[in-house]
C-alpha cells in the first residue's frame, strides 16, 4: 500500500511489495518488441528478419581488445598476478587512461577519483537516483531513453500515469517543429536528463545550446544527468563530446560515458560516471554534500566493481592500435548510417540522425501510428524498427533504426523497404 504509516503496517501480516513496481507497463519497451518479433517468426519460419530495431552491435571485438582480455585472462591464472575484489571506484590505470584520452585533449582536467567505473552505463543511469530525494522534480526531454523513466518510477519519483504522461515529470518536447532543441523550462526543475548525441532521434546539441542548459543549473541550483554515451560517433567539430567543455558545468552535472557501443562491449560490459567533487546537493536543513561522497558510500555498499578482465580490454582502446581500430569500426557503422539515410530519404520519408550519431528518426508516412507501421513494416518486408512512441509522447509518429548491423542486411533491409514503400 502506497504511503503506508508504521502503525498501518502492523495490519498486514505479510511482506509487502513495491508497489510502484506496479505503475510500470508490463514489459520494458524492447521485451515487448522481441515478443512481437518471436510471434512473427513463429508463423513466419522461413522469412529472415533483419534487426534494425534494438541498438546492439554486431561487429567483434577488435584485436587490440582481444589481446588485452587474453592477457588478463593469463594474468588471473597465476597466483602472483592473480585479483580478487577490485577497488569499487575501478582500477587506477583505467581511470588514469580515461582522463588522459577523453578529457585532458578537450581541456577538461579531472582527479581519478571523480572517475567511477561500472557494468555499463545503463546500471548507473538507472541507480543514479539512489542518492538523491524520492520527491525531487524531474525534467526530462521527450522522446528518451526508458531507463530514465522507468527507474524513476520504481522510487515513486515520477508520479502517476494519466493521459500518456507522468504527473511529476516535466516533459521537454523534442520533435522536427522545434529542430529537436529541447525547451528550457520557465520554472525550476530539480534533476534534468540531457542525452547527446540523442538516443533516439540521433540528433545533438551544440555547444552554444548546451551553453544555456548549466547555464540554467547554475542559476537554479538544478542537477544535470548528462548520457554521452555515444559521444565516439560525433562527425561534427563544432558538437561538444563532454558537458564539462562547458564552464561551470562541473558545479552542476554529471555525466555517463559506456563502451558498448563505442567498442562493441555490449556483451562485455563496462563504462564509467563522472561525478566532480564539486557538484553538491542540499539536506531539508541546507547543508551541502558532496555527491561524490556519496555515491562512492552507495557504490561500495552495493557494487562489488567492474571485472579486471573487462577493465584491462577498456583500457586497451585507448592505445595507439586501440583507437585506429576502435575508429574503423566506428566508420564502419557510421557508413551504414549514410547508406540507410540516403536509401530512406529516396523513399520520400523524413529522415533525422545519423550523421552523429547511429541512429536515425523515421516520420512515419501519413501520420501512421508507431506501432502501427512497426506491424506494417515486420509483417510486410520482414524488418525490424523500435516505435518511437515506446520513448515517450512526442515519439508517436516516429520510428527509430539503428545502424549497428551488417552491412549487407542494412543494404538488403533497405531494397525490401523501398519494394514494400513502392507496393
């Protein structure tokens, strides 16, 4: 029962559930997508479907990786070289790796200890909110990534679901009509989640807008959620790879970086949060606490550290060989990108994305409802997409298409799509 008092509880001889557990849609977004895809192919079972739709890699792990994990593996074989529990914040040669190639070129000066290594990006942007107030407001630009929501549905953060929205957060509309530039609210909002590059519209934010944004925490004493998580794929010079580019930024925010998508370790999982020691935040008394006090005191409670083995292939994308392989594959993507672009827009669709990003942001055609072309479209050409309105109200009308496959299934996915637009 929501809000029960201690003397309501002693009532209920039974353990109680979370019961904001129960405001959740029954399956996470693409759950729902692989029990639609599975049920096609079950009536389907000679059709090959292509897999345009959930963002996992497919290229392998490049040598220098490879090389790296066998080493480590060997490393762990020998009782002299043998480790057991990593340090929870991971280890000092990762996090000095780190600053010195994605920070120090870009004149962000970090101290390892502002340096947190994990599992991937997607645990701490959903644990994130363990260290903060369960009734702070939020601000969220729409469409977004699920896990923002979700996890914050979980604690009661978000509010009540009514009329395709919830009650405590604040959307920020992100759709053609605005170029995808996300509204400053007119009012003070206590957390705000910013990704960029986007997932999933595959647009970005440059450094004059994002400007405006710590502009607004600073003045608002508002906590920015900053997912770079796809910073790798930026093209464009003038598009900001860290918010900390920004001056002040490191009093207000902080940032999620992950490798599953910049080095394929979808499967191997690893990533890293930023949190400056001088980002703070305030008791009910107002008394200011560092927050990376404490989320070090949650990590060591509830995080035992990211894999040795895993840390050691991390920092192996970071040498010579490392990044001009890393760099390949991420062109490689990226051209898979430019094909589907081009291919889309000669099919009369409006294309956004794809040239910083690997995904791309389809309107769909006459209006269509998302899920209703994702039907349209598996059924009638045996192509996978994810339905934008699965991320939030302003995806209706939307679909998102990663660029992360093969490329000869991107090349035959886009022959089928235009035979079937054609039809």
């Amino acid at each position: 029962m929501l809000g029960l008092s201690l003397l309501q509880k002693e009532n209920y001889d039974m353990a109680l559930i979370n019961e904001h557990y129960l405001k959740l849609s029954n399956n996470y977004l693409f759950a729902d997508i692989a029990k639609k895809v599975n049920a096609y192919k079950a009536t389907h079972p000679k059709a090959k479907v292509i897999s345009l739709g959930i963002g996992d890699v497919t290229r392998p792990l490049v040598p220098a990786v490879i090389e790296a994990m066998h080493k480590a593996v060997d490393e762990m074989a020998v009782k002299a070289t043998f480790r057991g529990y990593g340090p929870e914040r991971g280890y000092e040669f990762l996090r000095e790796a780190i600053i010195k190639n994605d920070f120090l070129p870009r004149g962000i000066h970090l101290d390892p200890s502002e340096i947190f290594v994990n599992d991937g990006a997607k645990s701490d942007t959903g644990n994130i909110g363990d260290i903060v107030r369960w009734d702070n407001s939020i601000g969220m630009t729409d469409p977004i990534y699920p896990v923002y929501i979700d996890s914050n549905v979980m604690c009661g953060r978000a509010g009540v679901f009514e009329n395709g929205s919830w009650s405590n957060v604040n959307y920020m509309p992100c759709t053609a009509e605005n170029g995808f530039t996300p509204q400053i609210p007119d009012h003070r909002v206590d957390m705000i989640y910013l990704c960029y590059p986007n997932n999933p519209t595959g647009t970005v934010l440059p450094k004059e807008e994002l400007r405006k944004w710590v502009n607004y925490a600073l003045h608002n004493d508002t906590l920015i959620l900053f997912d770079a998580a796809y910073e790798a794929y930026i093209q464009d010079d003038d598009i900001p790879h860290s918010i900390y580019e920004i001056k002040g930024a490191r009093k207000v925010a902080i940032e999620f970086h992950s490798y599953s998508k910049t080095a394929g370790f979808t499967g191997v999982r690893c990533g890293y949060t930023v949190i400056p020691k001088e980002l703070s935040a305030a008791t009910l008394d107002g008394t200011r606490i560092e927050l990376n006090h404490l989320w070090d005191r949650r990590q060591s409670t509830k995080f035992n550290g990211t894999s040795y083995i895993s840390q050691r292939a991390a920092e192996a994308i970071y040498t010579p060989e490392g990044k001009q392989q890393v760099k390949e594959v991420i062109d490689y993507y990226m051209t898979n990108a430019a094909i589907m672009h081009r291919a889309l827009t000669n099919m009369g669709l409006e294309v956004f994305g794809g040239r910083n990003a690997p995904y791309l942001w389809v309107k769909t055609p006459n209006g269509m409802e998302s899920w209703k072309f994702f039907e349209q479209l598996l059924y009638g050409a045996s192509i996978v997409c994810t339905p934008g309105v699965g991320f939030g109200p302003s995806g209706e009308g939307y679909v998102r298409l990663t660029a992360f496959g093969n490329r000869e299934d991107c090349e035959e996915a886009m022959r089928r799509m235009a035979e079937w637009m054609a039809k």
